[in-house]
C-alpha cells in the first residue's frame, strides 16, 4: 500500500470518529434546547443535561458496604469483609472499579437504548452521570487519559458506533483530559461475552485485546470506560494489556453494575 493510500485511509477514520462524537454531543445539545429531559422528553423546569428529576431519582444507587476491588454491593450488607468473594477468588488487574448505579430499571433501558437502538445523544447526559461519579468516588487523580472498552472492527460495523468510546469521548471533553481510543485495540471477534457463565467470559476474553500504541499509555495512570460491569472479566483482561504495555494504573468506571446474584436477563452486555 502506498503512503498516500495509507494516510488517506488514516484520515477518513479519524474523520469517522470525530464524526461519532460530534453527533452524540450535538444531539444532546437539541435534546436540551427546550428544557428537555434527553431520556423521558418531559419539559419539567428542572431538566438539565443530566435529565429531569423524575429521571435521575428512578436510578438505583449503590449503597455500602461494598467491595473495594469491583464496587459491586457486598452479599452481607452488615458485612464487614473488604473484598467480594469474585474478587478473592480471581485475580484482578485493575486497582478498582466503580458506577454510576445497579444496572436495574431506568439505568438499564437507557443504556440498552444507547447501546442497541442507536440513542447516540444518550451519550452526553451519561457521560455527566460519569464525571459526577468521578468526583464523587474522588477518582479525578487516577485519570492521566480516558480509554474505552473498544469494539471489534467487525461488530463497530454492524452497529455503526461504539458506546463506550461516545461516553468515554464525552467524558474526556466534560473533564478536559486526554482522550485516547486508540489505546487499545479488539483483534479477537470471540463469542459474546453475555452468553456465557463468569468461567466461560474469562476463558473467551483471554488474548482479545492488544496495545498497538504503549508509548500513549506509558507511566499513565488510565480510566478505563464502558457500559456496563458484569463480571469483570472484559475489565480486568485490558487492564492486564494495558499494564504490561507500561501504564501504571487502571481504574474503570461504568454506568451500571450487575449486583451479585442477579437475574440472567440483567447479566447481559457489559463487562
């Protein structure tokens, strides 16, 4: 291939890229012209970019005690356990994880909205929910630049777009850090994760991910973005590439969080 077949191609995917985050951002600019709620389209006074108060009071939040590694709420809520029993019994490669609330109710029909039915302008108001959570679990000095969960090549195709480079895109602009997609590559199509059991995920993820750009990522500390957190097993394997590529520290954030013991339709799509 030649240089210039190659740049040209270069930057018609950046293009491409620019181009999602612009509709998401834009889209959830209309979507707040009027004062309207971007996920119920209620014209109450009070809707901002985050969503109306009846929207944002349906959000389960995530209550202690909880374990210090996935953020998951603990089985025993008098418990006094650090750690979950997940957590204890499989190695994690990032330092901690934490979400905006249980993937449950409202939270998860808007992240299946955003994430099934093309609701790009979700994206924006979610990423407000992520950089509130930021702050909240004072998570602002573990994010040197912001990285998404990326898709597979093929399936960025089948959907068009991918919803954690949209939340982590916004975030990064919300918070004005650095914004890195490129970090980390999907060179494995495996089998969905939300079809199998927690062995199964860990075992399909395994040598999915790699680091085609360390020196972005080198002495870093990372914020590791995406929808939803299962079982950890999809965080936990780019945490591993990302370290053994040269940053110093993962931390992921996610919109939702599967409880333990939770319903099969809820251990659907996530990490």
């Amino acid at each position: 291939m030649s240089g210039f077949c190659k740049h040209t191609i270069d930057a018609l995917d950046m293009l491409k890229k620019l181009g999602r985050f612009l509709e998401a951002g834009f889209c959830g600019l209309l979507a707040n012209v009027d004062a309207c709620c971007p996920f119920c389209g209620s014209q109450a006074p009070e809707a901002d970019t985050l969503g109306c108060m009846n929207c944002l009071n349906r959000l389960i939040s995530i209550n202690p005690p909880i374990c210090r590694r996935c953020g998951r709420p603990l089985h025993n809520q008098n418990s006094k356990e650090a750690y979950c029993s997940e957590c204890l019994s499989h190695p994690r490669f990032f330092s901690a994880a934490r979400a905006v609330g249980i993937y449950d109710g409202f939270l998860r029909q808007a992240v299946l909205s955003l994430k099934f039915k093309s609701h790009t302008r979700l994206a924006l108001p979610m990423a407000g929910w992520l950089k509130e959570t930021v702050y909240k679990e004072r998570l602002q000095c573990s994010c040197d630049l912001i990285v998404p969960v990326p898709l597979h090549p093929q399936r960025l195709y089948e959907r068009g777009y991918n919803q954690a480079e949209l939340l982590s895109g916004n975030l990064a602009a919300l918070m004005g850090r650095r914004h890195a997609p490129e970090a980390l590559s999907r060179i494995n199509n495996s089998v969905q994760q939300s079809t199998l059991t927690a062995a199964g995920r860990a075992a399909n993820i395994r040598g999915a991910f790699e680091c085609l750009y360390p020196g972005i990522i080198a002495g870093r500390k990372v914020l590791l973005i995406d929808d939803v957190l299962t079982t950890g097993s999809t965080a936990s394997e780019c945490a591993r590439v990302l370290l053994k590529s040269g940053c110093i520290q993962v931390t992921v954030l996610t919109v939702g969080t599967v409880p333990f013991e939770a319903p099969d339709f809820l251990c659907g799509p996530g990490l």
